[in-house]
C-alpha cells in the first residue's frame, strides 16, 4: 500500500495534468452515478406518466416517440443535479481552483448550459431512430451515456485551462520575512 501511495505521490508532482485527468475521472464517475441514478429515477418510476405527453419549445421537439415530456424532464433534472455536484467538488478537488469564483461559476454556466442544450437537442434526433433499434428504454439509456461521454470530452480541457484554473501567487521575500517574525 505504501508503495502505490508513493507511486500516486510522483504521480502527481511529476505529471500534474495527468494526474488531474484521472481524479477528474474518478469523481466524473461518482457524477455519472448521480446522473444515471436520478435519471433512471425519474424517467423509469416518477415520471412515467409524462411519457405519452408531447412537449414542444423552441428546438425542442420531444414526440411520445421521443419520449414525450417524461424524457425532457428526467434529462434536464438529472443533468442540472450531476453537474452542481460535478462544479463543486470538480473546483475543490480536481482542480484546487483558487481563481475568482464568480468568474468559475458564470464560465461554467455557460459550458453547462450549452451542453445541456445540446443533451437535450440530441435526443430528440436520435432516439425515434434508436428506439426503432434497440426499443424505448435501451435508447433513452443509450442516448443518456452518450451524451454524458460528450460532456465528459468537452468539460476536462475546458475546466483545465479555462474555468478552473489555480492563480500563481507570488510571495515576496518581505511576505515570508513577515510570516517568520509573528
């Protein structure tokens, strides 16, 4: 055990990128259990009900085929949840941001929203198609980890080198002078 410690250990100050992808991995990983738990959740028990009600607004255009607005909901909540845990322990962890955190939070926003408008676009394409295939639930589950894989490809880079990026601090020798005397 203490040899695989020390191997993380080198790890990570030898390739700090690397080291972040795989506790970006990781923790997206406990993200897709909170994703596709609330989305099996929602979609399979809650909100079944919903699923012979179309819902059409702006692009969005969920059939009963396409799973009506049971499909849209559980994709929406499901995905508004992962991605609030995902910021939070993402920022903290991964990435130990120290940047400003409204800065973060309105450029994660923005990354978010926009692929959750894709998420949710994507679907309604697909799954008519799919469901043809491989049936209503193997294509909502299908659709679902699809679209969880897309964002997991945009969000690392993004989160990296855009939203959660670490400021160097500059410490003067007068600073640590300072911190020695108290």
């Amino acid at each position: 055990m203490n040899k695989l410690l020390e191997k993380s250990k080198q790890l990570k100050q030898n390739n700090k990128t690397l080291w972040q992808f795989i506790v970006f991995t990781l923790l997206s990983l406990v993200t897709t259990v909170i994703e596709l738990g609330s989305f099996s959740l929602l979609n399979y028990v809650l909100l079944t009900s919903l699923k012979t009600t179309p819902f059409h607004f702006w692009v969005f255009n969920y059939t009963v085929l396409a799973g009506g607005l049971c499909a849209f909901l559980a994709y929406m909540i499901s995905f508004v949840l992962s991605q609030t845990f995902n910021f939070i322990v993402q920022r903290k962890v991964t990435f130990a941001a120290n940047n400003n955190r409204l800065y973060s939070g309105v450029m994660y926003g923005i990354m978010v929203l926009s692929l959750f408008f894709l998420q949710l676009w994507i679907p309604q394409l697909l799954r008519p198609w799919l469901a043809g295939i491989t049936g209503g639930d193997w294509a909502d589950f299908i659709l679902k980890n699809a679209n969880m894989t897309l964002s997991f490809l945009i969000q690392f880079p993004m989160n990296k080198w855009v939203i959660m990026r670490q400021k160097k601090v500059v410490v003067s020798p007068t600073d640590s002078i300072e911190k020695k005397s108290a």
